[in-house]
C-alpha cells in the first residue's frame, strides 16, 4: 500500500508544480530529479536485490554476516555519491542538492528495511511509510502554495528519510560485525550487485536518462511534457514493484522443482493481461481525465497515446530480471543490461533529434525487441525464460485459473 501512495503523492506532486510553476519551470526540476535519481541508483548500486536474494537464502550465510557485508559495499558507492551531490550544489548554486547528499548517507541504514521486507513484515513498513509519505505530501503542498522552492521540497523529503531509518534500524535489530566481513564475499556480491545495478538503471530509470536527452535535446517545455508523461507511467507500473518485494522470495521457494515454471508463466499472464486491459481502459478515458488535472493537456495527450505503448514491454523485461535472480544467472542480466544500455542512448538521441518526443517511443520499443532478439539468438539460457514467458501469454484462456492459483499460493503464503 505504501508504494501506491508513494507514487500516488510524487504524481500529486508533479501535477501541482505543473499547474503551478508552469511547464518550463517544471522541465527544470524534473530535470535536477532525474539526475539525482540516476545518482542513487549509483549508490544503491544493486545492493537491495542481493541482500534480498542472500538473506532469503536459508542455505547461505548468517544475516548478519549479509548485512555486515553489504553495508561496507555500499559505503563504497554513497560515500563518493555523497561528495559528488556537494559538488552539484556548488556548480548550480543551490542547497537543493545538499540535502541530497545527507539522504545518500543515510542509505547506509536502509538495509534494515530491506531486513523487514524479507521477513515479511511489509505491513509494518507499509504503515509507517504511508503516514510519512502523507505528512510529507501536505508539507511539499503548503510549500509551494506559498511560494517556496525546490530547496524546501528538498527539505522535506530529507526530513522523510530520517524518519524511516530511525525507525527501521531499531525495528530490523541487526548489528553490524567486524568480524563478519570478508574480503572474498564482498568481491562476490559486488559482482552481482553490478549487474542489478546496470538493469535497475537501465530499466527503472530509462525514464529518467531519457528526461536528460530531451532536456539537452529539446528543451525545458518539452522536458516538462515528457517528465509529466514518464511520472504518469510510473504510477501505472506500480503493480510491478511486487515482482521483487512479493515474488521474488515465493519464486525463491520454488526454485528447483517443478512448480517454478508453473508460478512463473501464471505471474506473466496475469500481469500481461492485467496491463493490456487497463491500458485500453486508460486510453479511452485519457482525454476527459487529463482535462481536469491540467491547465493545457494537448500535448501531454498526445504524447501518451503513443507512449502507453511501451509499457507492457516494460513489465516484462522487468520480470524477465526476477526469474533470472532467482535462477542465480547475473551473467545474463548483465549481458541484456549492457546491450539495452547501448541501444537506449544510440536510438535516443538519434530518434529524438528526428522525431522529437515520439522519437523516445520508438527508441525504446525498437530496444525491447533487439534486446529479445539477441537473447534469442546468441545466449542459449535465454531461451528457457522466453518460451516460458511466450507461455504465460498464450494462457489467453485460462485467465481465470491463473488468478485463483495465484491467489491460493497469496493465501497460503
């Protein structure tokens, strides 16, 4: 729940600058917020998966020897990521980027919410983040209703941050051991962490990697309507975060035996069919909601005719990222990254030069599909998930039974 009102609040958000600031002015700050957003996945650095994959591992190592050494990894990343916000600040003149880099810090600590999300108290989490999240969307309002800027929103959510590593930390009850770490395991989990790494990038913040090339390319108007559009996509992908929160450790369970391929292939068709009807609905009622959420909504209507698209591709790929986490093949994932990597930047900016907005569109279908393609043709453990995938899509007519298996392995969960 709090990942929906997460999103639900930062689009609420978005809309009210929108309207308020204008699109220029908008374009500006959802210009500084995809730059940040790329800097903390650097510090994240994949971190948040392995841990996920290591603690749920009952046949690995101790938590504590998890969490002692995946907190010296990420030191490694937030320290200089850190520093490199301090830097922003000065080159741009403003302390917005400071309180950046406190929450950096502080991420040091977010291991323990991770902690409590494996050990399935997503309900405590949810609890506790839906109420801050709430308080912190009335906050960011009054701010900007009276005039405040990005500083001050800054502010707030820096404020978010400490609250919930306060929190979590004295909740998850883990200590950090000197004894614990090792050089060689760290070596390891740095290794996997830097293929989640690129796919996270890659993936969750093709959005904003795009909003860099339109801002550079096009300009702050259309760097607002694309933002306000990718934001808008955002909040229709929240379903998706389930896929390694929910997923994941049940996919976990499975593995190794015969009803893995049964779950997986259930959780693609419910999610692909999912999306295909509540796209469809969405694009038939788009033109009457975007009147009255914005002031101007034409070219935003026009831009997400096409850009709606994409997402259902975006839901399996990232699937596609879960069932080779918990096959253990990071190989994989770091060879798909890499190429998707390479073929978003390339097709960006030389579609968007052309094509302006829609070249986005195109660029990231034509990379989905050359992506797919690739694994198809040149590495032979791909093949296994897409017929697997390919599976789950053709169970058209066996909606129905998929959603009661799902929700039976829910209930028994």
């Amino acid at each position: 729940m709090h990942r929906v009102i997460q999103a639900l609040s930062s689009f609420i958000l978005v809309l009210s600058l929108l309207n308020i600031w204008g699109g220029e002015e908008y374009g500006v700050y959802a210009y500084y917020m995809s730059v940040i957003t790329v800097l903390l996945a650097l510090a994240e650095f994949g971190t948040p998966n392995v841990f996920r994959r290591e603690y749920a591992n009952s046949t690995g190592l101790s938590a504590r020897e998890v969490f002692s050494n995946l907190f010296v990894l990420r030191l490694c990343f937030i320290v200089p990521i850190s520093l490199c916000f301090l830097g922003l600040a000065w080159s741009y003149s403003t302390w917005f980027f400071v309180s950046y880099s406190c929450i950096v810090l502080l991420l040091a600590y977010r291991l323990s919410e991770y902690v409590l999300e494996v050990n399935f108290r997503n309900g405590v989490i949810s609890r506790i983040k839906s109420l801050v999240y709430i308080v912190g969307l009335a906050l960011k309002l009054t701010l900007v209703y009276y005039g405040k800027g990005v500083e001050f929103l800054a502010l707030v959510t820096l404020i978010e941050h400490m609250v919930f590593t306060l929190v979590f930390t004295k909740l998850a009850k883990l200590s950090f051991s000197f004894r614990s770490v090792s050089l060689k395991f760290i070596k390891g989990l740095f290794y996997m962490s830097t293929a989640f790494a690129l796919t996270y990038i890659v993936l969750a913040l093709g959005a904003k990697l795009y909003t860099l090339l339109v801002f550079n390319l096009l300009g702050e108007q259309q760097t607002g309507v694309f933002a306000f559009s990718a934001r808008l996509v955002e909040v229709l992908l929240i379903p998706t975060q389930a896929f390694f929160v929910i997923f994941l450790p049940l996919l976990m369970k499975t593995s190794g035996n015969n009803k893995f391929e049964t779950l997986y292939s259930d959780i693609v068709c419910a999610f692909f069919y999912i999306y295909l009807l509540g796209l469809s609905i969405f694009l038939l009622l788009q033109d009457s909601i975007m009147a009255v959420l914005i002031n101007n909504p034409r070219e935003i209507v026009s831009f997400m005719n096409v850009y709606v698209i994409s997402i259902p591709f975006m839901v399996l790929f990232s699937l596609s990222t879960v069932y080779y986490t918990v096959k253990g093949r990071v190989r994989i994932i770091f060879i798909r990254s890499c190429v998707f990597l390479v073929l978003s930047l390339i097709l960006g900016v030389s579609l968007i030069e052309v094509m302006g907005l829609k070249g986005v569109v195109w660029a990231t279908l034509l990379t989905y599909f050359l992506v797919e393609l690739f694994s198809y043709l040149f590495i032979s453990e791909a093949k296994e998930e897409l017929i697997l995938r390919g599976f789950g899509i053709l169970k058209l007519f066996e909606v129905k039974t998929v959603f009661v298996r799902l929700y039976k392995i829910k209930i028994e969960g």
